[in-house]
C-alpha cells in the first residue's frame, strides 16, 4: 500500500493528547497502563474524551493503547486474559465514540487509529525519550549515571540483530491482539506507531508488520491490510539515539531506515509505512523538522513514486519529568501560539514541498487537549 487513500483532501485533524487529558480528569497517571488504566475503570470516560475530540474537530481519534501490552498489565497485577480484553475493548470505545458522534452529525467521516507506543512506553521509567532499553531490547536499560548508552558497538551485529528481533516479537504480539479479531481489527483504520525513538525500532517495526501477514496467514485467519504510520520523537529537535561516537542519528537515518527497500538484516524486502510523523516534540523544532524530512524523502533512491504521508502531532510545550512524573507548564505565549504555529508549518509545507507528500495529518499530542485542537481546526479550515 503506497498510501492513506483515506481522504480524498488533506490536511486531516487528528486528536489531541489523550492520555494526558485522561490524566488530568481522573489522575490515572500512577500506574503501568496510564490511559488503558481507565478502560477498567472509568471507560465511560474515555468515550466523553474522545468525543470532546471529535466535537473540536478531529477526524482521527487514537485508542486508549499507548501502553497496553501483556507485559503492562502484569505489572500492574492483571492476568493475559483481561489484558488482551482490556485491549479489545479500547478499540470498541473508540468505536462508540465515533458511531455516537456520526449519528448525531450524519456524513461525518470518522478513522480510529489503533495508538501503538514504542517498548520504552512499557519501562519504568518510561524511556520512550531516551531509548534506554535492557537486553535483549538493548545494549542497557536506563541508570542515573553519565555513562548510559543507547546503540549497539559498531562490530556488534549480533547483539543489534538479536534487539531487533525481540523489539519485532514484541509489536507483533501487541498487534496480534487486535488482527486475530476480525470484528475489533474491522473497526481499526490506520495502525499508528508513535514516539519511537530509536531508528533500529522501526526496522523491528517494519519486520513486525511482516510477521504480522504471515502469522495470521499460518492460522488460517485472513490479513486485511491496514494503512500505518511510524512517528517519531525528537527531544530538542534530535534523535535520541546516539551514535558510539555520541552523535545524534540523523533524520536521514531515521527516514532511510522507515522507508528503504531493503534492509542488512537477510538483504529481504519490507513493507513501507504509508505515512511518517513526528509526535510528543516540542512546538519550536517542528518546522525545521518537517524541512529536514522532506529533503531526507528527497534524496532517497527509491524505485517508483514515494510519496507518503506527514503526520505532524507535537505536545503543547510542557516538559514531562519522568523521575518526578510531573509537568513543567509551558508559558500561556506558547500556549497561544501552538495552533498559529502548527497551521504555519502544515501551510509552509503544502506549498513548500509540493510532491513530496501524499498528505497531511496534524493533531496534538501530550497535554494538547480538545481546546487546542478546536482552535487548530479553526485555523486550518476557517469558515467550516
């Protein structure tokens, strides 16, 4: 699939934050599951934020995901079973929200993405910023020390290969939650991937969509291929990945590794994304991002015409701790500029980098609640 034929114009709303809008009604922030905490909870909740969502404008809603896989749960003392029917149930609500919202606003069209967080998502603390992941995921897990590393040696192959295998089982046993039930996979319209942070997690990605096809394949249950998108975060307009030499990977690293052919590991084929984002990073870095993306796209030798989607989700400006779990609030300029800001780019890039992108996909993400996203609807289609 070259594309997300999922709109005939773009650029489409996405949701705001939602686990952060979660977290600052029902403070369910002390916990494994973080938002999926909720659908045990409170999930009526969860519908009235999704709807608040789609009543600001929003036209792509996540699921209450982010941090959902089996290994959550158990730490947070539930069995596999409630996890997978936990899980299930996030996509459902979704689906409530979305059938409410069309039968009270007749010909609205409506997508659910499925919210996948990256394995850092699921430590504590979380790492989805630093890459910090323990082996076999990674070279080692996160220490309060100035020696931490987050790639492999460079004659190290084995020990990249064997990360990239465990970080490929563990989204593939995420999605296989949902794709082995046709009726919840049905309601799902795009796989979202976001926050990773390390380049080699999205070649586990791709792998994993791979594995994907042919497990369900192996178990006789057909595969309906889904349009996905890999997002990534970029603290301080980096990656957090950093080379041996203690150089930042590059975004021409992070956009050849998403969208090359073929990959080291068996020289085999991989499927594309059909679009590629960047999330959860701070408003001031996002336009030079976007530039730096589309020249990355650019310069690739690509058989055929690659043209995917942006998907363009930045956080409000706060800055998460992860050792004290607590914000630090943007200021209210920040605040008032988010939205400005966000139309400029999406503006500058559909003029700018006319070609390279099949479309445009914007929305918020941490601390970005229905407010923000209403007034970004506002800006970008003036007068609807």
């Amino acid at each position: 699939m070259s594309g997300m034929d999922l709109y005939p114009t773009s650029p489409v709303i996405l949701d705001g934050g939602l686990g952060t809008t979660l977290e600052a009604l029902a403070q369910n922030a002390n916990t494994p599951l973080w938002s999926t905490q909720l659908i045990l909870d409170n999930p009526r909740v969860i519908v009235e934020v999704h709807m608040a969502f789609l009543r600001a404008g929003a036209r792509i809603i996540m699921t209450s995901t982010y941090q959902a896989a089996v290994t959550t749960f158990k730490k947070a003392g539930y069995s596999k079973i409630v996890a997978t029917d936990t899980m299930v149930k996030s996509v459902h609500l979704a689906n409530e929200a979305r059938e409410t919202f069309v039968h009270e606003n007749p010909g609205q069209d409506v997508k659910i993405a499925l919210s996948l967080g990256p394995f850092g998502a699921t430590l504590s603390p979380p790492q989805e910023f630093a890459g910090y992941y323990p082996p076999p995921y990674g070279p080692m897990g996160y220490l309060q020390s100035d020696d931490m590393y987050n790639s492999f040696r460079t004659d190290d192959t084995e020990g990249e290969e064997k990360s990239i295998e465990a970080l490929a089982r563990f989204h593939l046993e995420r999605l296989l939650v949902f794709a082995r039930d046709p009726e919840t996979w049905g309601m799902i319209d795009i796989v979202a991937f976001e926050t990773v942070p390390l380049v080699r997690e999205a070649f586990a990605i791709r792998k994993a969509m791979v594995d994907l096809k042919n497990t369900l394949t192996a178990e006789g249950i057909e595969f309906v291929q889904k349009p996905w998108w890999i997002s990534f975060v970029l603290p301080g307009g980096q990656s957090p990945q950093k080379t041996n030499e203690g150089q930042c990977k590059t975004v021409l690293d992070i956009v050849y590794t998403t969208f090359s052919a073929r990959m080291a590991s068996g020289d085999r084929e991989l499927p594309r994304p059909s679009g590629i984002g960047i999330n959860c990073t701070a408003p001031e870095f996002i336009s030079g991002l976007v530039d730096e993306y589309a020249h990355a796209i650019k310069s690739l030798d690509t058989p055929g015409c690659l043209r995917p989607w942006l998907i363009i989700y930045p956080d409000a400006g706060d800055v998460y701790d992860i050792l004290t779990r607590s914000w630090l609030v943007a200021s209210k300029d920040a605040k008032h500029s988010w939205a400005v800001d966000l139309k400029n780019v999406v503006h500058a890039a559909q003029t700018e980098q006319y070609g390279v992108w099949s479309g445009f996909v914007v929305g918020g993400c941490c601390r970005t609640g229905p407010d923000l996203i209403q007034r970004l609807k506002e800006l970008v289609f003036p007068g609807d």
